[in-house]
C-alpha cells in the first residue's frame, strides 16, 4: 500500500538515514548488518542493497515495488509495481540477485514488461480511464506451476467503482484470466475492504491447485486499522480454488499494534498485512508492516498454522467472541536484528544458500518518493518453531 499525500514528505527527514551509501549508477548497496546477540534466531542479515529513486529502466521509472517471486527455473525475480499507470503503465520488472554468506551484490533489472487487459492493450491511467476498466493497484505477484504464468493482485480503483483483484498473465505480461472475487471483497458504505487497505498479500498453496489472499488492513465491519497501542480489527486471509474461483476457507489474522507513536501532529500511525508466503504445508510466513508519520517504518516477520484458526467464512462481522485468530510465532522484529528498514511490501523464497540454508528476500515499495529507495534484504531462515518444507515448497513452480 503506499503512503500517498503530504505526510510521505513529512516523514523525509526520518527515512533519510535508511539511503546511506552514495548511489552507483542508481545502486546502492549497504554493507553487512551483523545480527544483535539479543534477536530471536530466525532470521539471520545476510546483506542489504538498494535502488534510487527516480532510475530509469526501458522507458519507465523503476519503483513502487509492491511484490517479488523467485522463478526456479530461471533463478530470475519477477518485481511488480503498484504505479497505477502514472509514470508508465502498469508493468512487472526482472531481476538477478547474486548473495552468499560474504553479503548481496547490487541487484540487476534485466527486463520490464506492461501488463495487459484482455484485449492486449496496456492499461490505461487514472488521469485518463477506459471506461468500464479498472486502474490497477498491484500488490502482490505469485508464479503458477511451471512458471509460464502468473497470479497477481489489485487493491481496486474504489472511487470507480472496482474492488480489488486477482488476475493471472503470462511471463510477457499479456492477460490469462480474472477472477470473480466473493460478493463480500466488494466495497461497501461502512462495510467491506478499506480503500487502500485490501489484497496486499498472495501465496500459492496445495501445489497451485488454490492461493491464499491476505487483506492488509481490517474490513470497516471488523475494527479499526491498528494504531499505537491498538490492535485493532482482525484481518481476513481467504483461500480460494483457482479453478473455479470459490473461496475454501477463510481465516482470521490478528496484527499487532504500530510500534511507533507518529512524532507529527497529523498523518498516518498504522500497522497491517504487506505479505504471505507459502511456508510448508498448512503454514505461511506473515509480513507486518507499520508506519508512523515522522518516526519512519518498522516490520516484523511471523509464522502462522492456518488449520489453528476457525473458519470465518460465514461470519458478516468479526467479533472477539465468534472466532478464534490464528495463533502467530514470531520469526523476527527487524528492530531488534539491528536492520533499518523501508516500505517493506514483498516477500519470497530465494535460491537456498550451499548448505540448503533456506533464504528470505524482501522488497520495499518507495512509493516514488526522493526520499526513499527500493530496499532489497536478504536473509538467512531458521525457524525455531517445527513444521515440514520450511522453505515452502508445497506452493512453488
């Protein structure tokens, strides 16, 4: 989700200190973080690298990064950008990234593509719609078995009417399907997905037969966004069967209060869902990403069991007494790991290190501000807590 308006400005001054290093031709690359004695062993730094704002690649301006998959057949990095079509159409990135256990190289964007609607057209902007067709907010990308096609998702283009999205186009862009959402993802007065707030997150289950997808922040009918101090609502992750687009089962997700306090007297104090991952049978990895206006942003990394929570399918509205959430274990809280972090909105499975160590990389969206970078982190995984194909295998092409 990006953080639009003036208090993305406001806050330039506490995300300044996340840019660090000189830029190198738009790469910028951030030595080692060692892991403080004091983190949980869940994750271990391997090396930070980022992109400038502003780059330009093939036409377009690389940013806004909401979404990242590892292809194994090819090793490359399939990046989406939520940019609705202001800075250029709405597109995907390729990518290599080279690490081991002496840190990560600058990453290396090696294509970019537009994606398409079903006619083959680009899509439009959101200063000039087609009629009838949404302006895409895309978040979160996933490969399909075989990776010759993917799944992605929108957040909506609510003041025209379209709530959020799941699509499946091919490794060129072009358009394969569109999903009918259930009834209830539609936008509603006072009920229903926030704004801004919806399909954020995206992992692949039961061998690509179904997907998961994560809303980042509590339907209106459910509680309150968190904020400092406050939980707030819980977050409904639904699976749905890829053949026939009905929804399986849903789940309740329960995200933290903002660890910060905003230090401005206005603008945005919140926490919520920026990405799933497939972690093994039955389990994902789940991103909390929290942002206060002029105190920067913060995430933490947990593990969830999806059987461990009830079904909330049949239920209008979440109350604490007519469900129970998935019960969560944390994987990591960057702060205490010693690593700064920006908008952190993707997340995926890299090539395991020699050992078969299992490897984390996650990516931050900028939001096309100057004063933000994309942030590529890469990161060793060893979860305490047990469970089968840790690395998640179950979902993967």
């Amino acid at each position: 989700m990006r953080r639009r308006a003036a208090a993305a400005l406001l806050a330039a001054a506490a995300l300044l200190p996340l840019g660090g290093c000189a830029p190198l031709a738009g790469l910028q690359q951030q030595a080692r973080a060692p892991a403080a004695p004091a983190a949980p062993p869940g994750l271990r730094i391997i090396g930070t690298a980022r992109i400038a704002p502003g780059t330009d690649w093939g036409g377009s301006t690389f940013g806004g990064i909401s979404g990242i998959d590892r292809n194994p057949a090819t090793g490359e990095y399939l990046l989406i950008s939520d940019d609705r079509s202001a800075h250029a159409p709405a597109r995907i990135y390729t990518a290599r990234l080279e690490y081991g256990l002496r840190g990560l190289a600058p990453p290396e964007i090696t294509g970019v593509h537009w994606l398409r609607q079903a006619d083959g057209r680009p899509f439009a902007g959101a200063r000039r719609p087609e009629p009838g067709v949404d302006v895409p907010d895309a978040e979160s990308v996933r490969w399909l078995l075989g990776g010759a096609q993917f799944l992605w998702t929108s957040e909506g283009d609510f003041s025209r009417g379209f709530g959020p999205q799941l699509r499946a186009s091919r490794a060129d862009g072009s358009h394969v399907r569109t999903w009918a959402l259930p009834e209830s993802f539609q936008p509603g007065a006072g009920r229903g997905p926030r704004r801004n707030g919806t399909l954020e997150g995206l992992a692949v289950a039961q061998g690509g037969r179904s997907a998961w997808l994560a809303m980042e922040l509590a339907w209106h009918q459910d509680g309150p966004p968190a904020r400092h101090g406050q939980p707030g609502g819980p977050v409904r992750f639904t699976l749905i069967d890829l053949e026939d687009g009905r929804p399986l089962r849903q789940i309740a997700y329960q995200p933290d209060a903002a660890p910060r306090a905003r230090r401005l007297p206005f603008g945005p104090e919140l926490n919520g869902v920026s990405e799933i991952l497939d972690a093994g049978a039955h389990h994902l990895l789940v991103l909390e990403r929290a942002y206060a206006a002029g105190a920067g942003f913060a995430a933490r990394l947990y593990r969830i069991d999806t059987r461990r929570g009830s079904d909330t399918l049949g239920l209008d509205t979440l109350t604490p007494g007519n469900h129970t959430p998935a019960p969560k274990t944390l994987v990591a809280d960057f702060a205490a790991l010693g690593q700064a972090v920006d908008n952190l909105e993707g997340m995926t499975w890299g090539a395991p290190l020699a050992d078969g160590t299992c490897v984390l990389v996650l990516v931050s969206d900028d939001n096309f501000n100057p004063a933000q970078s994309t942030q590529f982190v890469v990161a060793e995984y060893r979860p305490q807590s047990g469970g089968n194909a840790p690395c998640g295998t179950t979902g993967r092409p």
